[in-house]
C-alpha cells in the first residue's frame, strides 16, 4: 500500500508544529505569529485511520481493491485561523 499526499511527496513539519509553538508561547506570555493570511489549511489522517487500511489491504480476496485510491483522511480541514479561534480564547486572549 502507497500511502502519499496529494500536493508534495515530502511535508514539512512546520504546519504540524504551529500548535505546540502558539501554546508555549500563549503560556509564556510571548506573541504568537501567524505567516500568510492564515487560510493554509490541511486534512489530517489518523495513525488509526493508516494502521486500520493496512490491516484491511491485507484481508481482500481478489484483484478488485488493486489500483484504487481510498481518502484515509478524517475530511477535518482545519485551517490556521480555525485554530487560532479555538486556542487563544482557552488563554484568556480574543484574537
């Protein structure tokens, strides 16, 4: 099984990292940044989600689930500025 995204065969971490960054710096009183307009956005896929595909592939009896593509993804798209909306206020901050 392939498992690939549909954009770029290698991601960056650095979308993956904003949340830990923008908490650490919400705890420690430090401005938080957000590049660009903040509409960067993503659909994530569950480890669970992976591992369960994987388990299944195995189980088909048959040639007609070869060649396919199956969306593994949690069809969550969260953009940067969702997330800003739903961890500042948790700090005491409205923007």
């Amino acid at each position: 099984m392939l498992v690939a995204t549909r954009d770029a065969p290698v991601k960056s971490f650095t979308y993956a990292a904003v949340i830990p960054k923008w908490t650490s710096a919400l705890l420690q009183g430090e401005p938080v940044f957000i590049n660009g307009d903040g509409e960067t956005s993503r659909d994530f896929c569950f480890v669970t989600n992976a591992v369960q595909a994987n388990l299944l592939a195995d189980t088909v009896a048959g040639t007609d689930a070869r060649n396919q593509v199956y969306n593994l993804t949690a069809h969550g798209i969260r953009g940067k500025n969702n997330e800003r909306q739903t961890l500042f206020p948790q700090f005491g901050y409205l923007h």
